[in-house]
C-alpha cells in the first residue's frame, strides 16, 4: 500500500440472504435467495482528500459506508485503514487504536442523536470511551468543539430538539471529531437539509479538512455536493464501481455510459442547448440482477457481449463499450459548473 493511501478497499463484497423462512420456502418449493448489496468494490483514498461514491439509491453506496467503518461485516473482501486491516483481526488492539481515528456522520441528523440526552453529554461520549481527556476537563473540550462546528459552548446544556436540522448535523460533526477522528465516513450528510444550509454545511466540512488534515468518504447522489466536496470520484451502478476518475475529469469527459446519464439529468444551468439524455429506466432488481454488465438494459452501446460478459474496471471504467472503442470521450462535451 502507498503511504499516501489512508485508505484501501480492497474486493469488497456483502451478500444479504433476503430467503422466506425455512417452512415457506420448503412448501412453495422455492430456493434461497440472496441480494448482492456490494460486488467486488477496490478502491483507494489518499490521506487528507474526499473521495466520494455517487449512484442512485440501491447502488450500494451506504451498504460499502458502514463496512467500511465496521458497523456492517463484509461477506468478502478486506478494509485496510492506515496500514491496519479492519476486517482480519477485529480483537487486536491496532484496530481497537484505530477505531477512535474512525467516525461516521449520518444522512439524518434527527435521527443519529439520542434525544434524551443533552448535547454536552452527546459530545463528551467518545472523549470518555476513548480517555482522552480527564473529567475535569471533557466540559472545557466540549466547548471548543462546539466553537469549531459554529455553535456556543452554552449549547451544551440543551437537547437536540431545541435545534434546527443544520444545527444538529454541526452537533453530528462535533461528536466525530470528539475522539480526534482522521477518518470521517459521510453517508448523505446534507440530503435532509435546505439548500441553503447544505452549503453552509459543506463549506464546514472543508474547512475542518482542511485545518485538520481529514479525510472523508463521501457518499452522495447529489453531483452538484460531489464536484463542491471531492477530489475524486467513483460511479457506482448495482453494487460495482463502474468509473473512476479524478473530479475534474469525470465532470469535463465522462466515459462510462452510466456516468455520462446521471450528468444529463444535472439541470443545465448555462442554458447550452447541447442535446441531452433524459435518465431512462431503473435500477433493476439487485436480487435477480441482469447478466453480463447489469447496466446493459439502459445502454444505447449495449451489444451480445455486454448482455453475456461482466466488463473489469480497466483503467478507471468498467465498459466493454469504452474498451472497444465504441464509446469516445469526446462526444460527450464539458458539462456546465453545478
């Protein structure tokens, strides 16, 4: 592994077994069925950038989210965090260390704060579990990092419901970086949030980054967030990862078709009147998913050996399109900013 590499995802796979119970299946005669959340997902995020996974709901965006931070086993494959398997040895006391360098902020800021407890005392939870401060001085720690997220040290004293949603979200960060997290995983943390609090939110979270040194995986549907927050980005469509490619570059010439659908339906802001393909059809049923590459039922580029044949991500796409040369770069033109 580099030593520029935080982290790395390597072959990663969640396999749900969504069966009827024993006697029905036994009584219908049917078989076991099983749902592939996450499909062999490999992939890097250097220490200090935002690495983000975009897709439509059902991708397996939040499913590889909480493997990676270890509230969700993997069925295969391995999460390595600076140097340290999270999924090998789960009793040694590297990844016990590790564990305090690991957060997570939630899509819902109502629902990831226990609203019995006052926010002083939601705070203050990790810098006790992890002693790393005496109790003396948690209230004083409590203080400065709700001065850091933009809210008063008097805050404390309150309950969660006395805030508005982009308040409790700036709580949700402050209780991620009690424990001195270097890794923060960031499951939608703005899509329950007005628009005009998404950024303020977001201009946080880069700030932090960057006076902290933190790095995010950043999960998301909204491109607009994406190309805001992260410097790279990976695709993905029914549990594969499908393109990545610095953010720049997957905005100015996308290559995977899948890619280049999910930026058409970016609202067209600088009004170019380029031609555009509306987003068609759904993701298909991740139960008893299409054979070959599982995006071929929605592709225009689709032939027999896309419909027969799982393409590999080669040099940053997943498409046996791209990799013929059917597919070319260049007809898709630079997409307006967002």
């Amino acid at each position: 592994m580099s030593s520029d590499n935080f982290v790395d995802i390597r072959d990663l796979r969640r396999v749900f077994d969504v069966s009827k119970p024993w006697l029905e299946r036994t009584l219908a005669r049917e078989g076991r069925q099983l749902l592939k959340a996450v499909d062999g997902v490999t992939v890097s995020i250097r220490r200090g950038e935002t690495f983000a996974l975009v897709g439509e709901s059902g991708s397996g965006k939040s499913t590889v989210a909480r493997m990676v931070v270890g509230l969700l086993p993997p069925t295969a494959g391995e999460v390595v965090i600076d140097g340290v398997s999270m999924t090998a040895a789960r009793d040694s006391g590297a990844r016990k260390r590790l564990r305090r360098r690991i957060q997570m902020i939630f899509q819902d800021p109502y629902a990831s704060l226990d609203p019995r407890w006052r926010v002083g005392r939601i705070i203050a939870e990790p810098i006790r579990a992890f002693g790393l401060a005496r109790e003396q001085g948690v209230e004083e720690r409590v203080g400065e990092l709700l001065r850091l997220v933009g809210l008063d040290p008097a805050d404390a004293a309150k309950f969660p419901h006395e805030f508005s949603g982009g308040q409790r979200q700036r709580i949700a960060i402050a209780r991620a970086l009690a424990s001195e997290a270097e890794f923060i995983v960031c499951d939608e943390p703005t899509s329950a949030l007005d628009v005009s609090v998404q950024a303020q939110i977001l201009n946080l979270m880069r700030d932090l980054q960057d006076r902290l040194g933190l790095t995010y995986l950043f999960i998301s549907h909204n491109l607009a967030v994406v190309r805001h927050m992260a410097a790279t980005i990976g695709v993905m469509y029914l549990g594969r990862v499908v393109e990545v490619a610095p953010a720049k570059q997957l905005f100015a010439a996308p290559r995977h078709p899948y890619t280049r659908m999910l930026l058409d339906a970016v609202p067209d802001l600088a009004m170019s009147g380029r031609p555009r393909t509306p987003v068609q059809g759904e993701i298909p049923n991740p139960i008893s998913p299409p054979s070959g590459c599982t995006f071929n039922p929605r592709c225009a580029l689709a032939n027999e050996r896309c419909r027969r044949e799982v393409p590999p991500l080669r040099d940053g796409v997943a498409c046996h399109a791209v990799h013929e040369g059917r597919a070319d770069p260049q007809d898709m033109p630079e997409v307006a900013a967002v």
